[in-house]
C-alpha cells in the first residue's frame, strides 16, 4: 500500500528494523525524517504491507484500517522547469497572482513554491493545509483565501471553495489541473485549463481550454497573445467608429443647412466597405506592444471605450466632418462641379482615416514610439488603399458606378494637408493626455490601479 504520511501511518502497528523484523512503529521518527525530505522539496510517499490477508479473495477498506508494517519512505524529485520560473515571475509583473493547490506535503509546496517565487526565498512563507482550511467560517476561509499563496494537503473540495471564495472576491480565476479531482474547479473557475498530454479525461472535459505541452509557460505565453489581440480590437474599434460618426455628422450638417449631401449613399458604401478591409484590417497584424506584461490587468467591469478614447473618438469624427464638409463646399466655390466636390469629400474620409490609422497603431503613445515601419503590412493596406481610390477617381467606369468625377492636383494636395492635420491634433492630444496621466501617476500611486487576476 502507498499514500501520503497522513493516510498510511495511522493504519500501521508496526515498522521493519534493519533486519527486517517487525517492531513497535516509531511515529517521531518516521515524521521527522518525512519533514527533513519534504524541506527539500521532494515529493514523499510512504509504504506498508499487510500479509495476513492470503485466504481473502477480495479487499475493503475496513481489511486495511489496522495492523499493517511500515516499510519505509520514497522521496522524488519533481523540480520546476526553468522557464516555470520565468512565466511566474512574468506573471507577477503582469499583475497575475499566481497561487498553489496541491495534495503534496506543506513543507514539499512551500520548498517549490519558493522555487518557482509564488513566494519569496527568504521569507515565512506561510502555507495553508486542507485540515486547516476545514474549520473556517466563511469570513475567515475568504480571508486566507486572499492572503495567502500556498495551499497543500487539498481535497476537491477545499479546491472548489478556493475557486469560489477568489471569485466573490471580485477576482478573474484561471484554474490549471489534471486529476479527476481537479474537475470540479475546473468546470467553477472562469478559465479551466486542462493539461493534455498527462491530464485525465475528466479534467480535459471539465476545462475551458487544454496546454498540449503541460507547460506553465504557456498559460503565460496565453496571457501575452490575449493582451495583444484584446488591444488590437480596441484600436480598430477607436478607429472604424470616427468613420461612420463622421460620415452622419457630415449628412446630419448638410440637412441642418438645406444644402446637398457632400456624401452620397454609394459613397458611404465605397469609404466603409475598403477602408475596414484594407486599412482597418491591418491592425490585426499590428505587433505587442513593448511592455504589455508588464501592465495591470484590465479591470473585467470597465468598459472598452473609456472616456479618454469616446472623447478622441468625438474628436476625430468632428474633424472628419469639418474637413470633408469644408473641402466640398470650398470646391463648389471655386467652380468645381457637384461630382468631382463630392470626391473630393470622399477623398477626405479615405486620406483623413488613412493618416488616422497610424494614431491608432498606439491608444496613448506616439506612432514614432512604436516604429513607423514595425507593421509592413499598414503600409501595404494604404497603397492598396490609394490605388483603388485613384480608380474610383480617374477610372470612367467607376466614374460611371459612383458618380464620381476626376480633380485636380491641388484638390490632392489639400485633402493630404487636412489628413495630417487630423493627426497632427490627435498626436497633440496623445501627448498633452499622457504628460498628464503621467503627473496624476506620480501625485497619486493608486491611480492605476485595477482588478488583480488570478
């Protein structure tokens, strides 16, 4: 028979000397030694046998509750893979509090946790047992729960409280495991993470996602990919809505003035059907950026549009409309006709987001801070982008479809000069918010703070 300390030594009467005869069983002894491998952080089994069962043809647990033979200890060694260790202290940077459940030894966990820095080398480090976890209330089990990082000697259960205990606590819970008896928090915790090439069936049903290499590292490796997509979608959303609130304000002006639409119908389509594919588009292929471990977490009850970016987006829809309503009207003033205005104004749209996008490779940061040339596939976007406008201007045929007219160079060259405008401003406006959230940071240092996940 084999098991933990705690389960086989009660059942046993008697212990093997160096001979090999039974003698009265040393419980002292045998745990202090158990201890002194455990501190080493050795995972300890300990063994015994009963012979005095050769006529039974079947077993139960009451036929092994007594009088066996202790036999001695078994101590392996399980240590943690370097880059463990890495993706926990990366993990801590990132605002991710990393916590240990096992069924191992306190002092087994403690000496690995110290291992891995879930705690620090030289401090207490004080680790909670299921025994002790038991006879909590639930203001006391919340409590420890939160406090403290390393849980050993744990049944499903206490598993199962932790994981509910954390998440009234307002916490974000990724679960790990493997075992039958890691399903049940895997099915509770927000993300369950099964491991699939060691993990058990139950445990793969039971989660949420798998590791195919059992690694810990890539749980970290997830988090960067999942800060990187989820940043991304914001800045195509911070970018696409400037368009279509532009475009209304646009319409909305020209009702309001009892003048022609700079915009057409058709041309609402043309703008939003290739500027989301071939500009928008790219900024799913923009690179992490620098630092994006080592920010908080974002607080799962906040909003994807804060007020920082609703105002940017007011800010640009507003230059949007102004500049394209100005263009088309200062051409019909100069004798342009109707058509070859409203290119222009569809021009502006087209150049106005174009020069937009690389404010938006970055929500709070300079494009220049990121690279102007980090994204090859922005630039390719904008040159497909300006050959199929060139078309829907110069081309008859597409003359013809949307009612559109050839202009002039100096048209060109105005509608550029406003899309760098545009981004000159929201440039402007990144730096003055910046230097400013940056002033509050330095005045007040829980301003940034958010959420922590677990």
């Amino acid at each position: 028979m084999k098991g933990s300390i705690e389960s086989i030594l009660p059942k046993c009467q008697f212990m093997l000397n160096d001979l090999g005869e039974e003698i009265g069983l040393d419980l002292d002894a045998i745990e202090q030694e158990a201890e002194r491998l455990a501190a080493k952080g050795l995972r300890v089994l300990a063994f015994a046998s009963k012979t005095s069962l050769d006529a039974q043809t079947s077993l139960s647990h009451e036929d092994v509750a007594q009088g066996l033979v202790f036999l001695g200890l078994q101590a392996m060694i399980d240590p943690p893979r370097p880059e463990a260790i890495e993706a926990v202290a990366a993990c801590h940077r990132a605002g991710i509090r990393v916590k240990m459940i096992t069924g191992d030894h306190a002092l087994t966990a403690t000496s690995i946790a110290k291992q891995l820095g879930i705690i620090q080398p030289q401090g207490a480090g004080k680790t909670v047992t299921g025994y002790q976890l038991g006879d909590l209330s639930e203001h006391e089990f919340s409590d420890i729960a939160s406090n403290n990082d390393v849980f050993a000697r744990v049944s499903p259960e206490n598993k199962l409280q932790l994981v509910k205990s954390l998440q009234a606590e307002g916490h974000v819970v990724a679960m790990t495991g493997d075992g039958v008896n890691d399903a049940p928090a895997l099915r509770r915790a927000d993300i369950g993470v099964a491991m699939a090439l060691n993990g058990t069936e139950v445990a793969r049903d039971a989660s949420d996602m798998m590791l195919t290499d059992d690694n810990f590292a890539t749980v970290r490796a997830a988090v960067e990919e999942g800060r990187g997509v989820f940043d991304n979608l914001k800045k195509f959303i911070v970018w696409t809505l400037p368009t279509n609130g532009g475009e209304g304000l646009v319409i909305l002006l020209a009702v309001l003035l009892g003048v022609s639409l700079p915009l057409l119908p058709v041309h609402i389509l043309w703008v939003n059907m290739t500027t989301a594919i071939l500009l928008g588009l790219m900024l799913a292929f923009e690179p992490r950026e620098k630092g994006i471990m080592e920010r908080p977490p974002y607080d799962p009850n906040a909003p994807i549009i804060d007020r920082i970016l609703m105002w940017r987006i007011l800010l640009v829809s507003s230059l949007l409309c102004i500049t394209a309503f100005g263009l088309y009207e200062l051409e019909l003033m100069w004798g342009a006709t109707e058509a070859q205005a409203r290119t222009v104004a569809v021009a502006m749209f087209v150049v106005g987001e174009a020069f937009y996008l690389f404010n938006c490779r970055s929500l709070d940061r300079s494009v220049f801070s990121v690279g102007l040339f980090s994204n090859r596939w922005i630039w390719i976007g904008i040159a497909l982008m300006m050959a199929l406008q060139l078309l829907f201007t110069y081309q008859p045929l597409m003359n013809d479809w949307f009612q559109s007219a050839p202009i002039s160079l100096e048209a060109w060259l105005r509608v550029i000069a406003c899309g760098w405008f545009i981004s000159l401003i929201v440039g402007v406006e990144k730096h003055l918010r910046s230097k400013s959230t940056d002033a509050q940071a330095t005045s007040d240092p829980n301003t940034n703070r958010v959420s922590e996940s677990v």
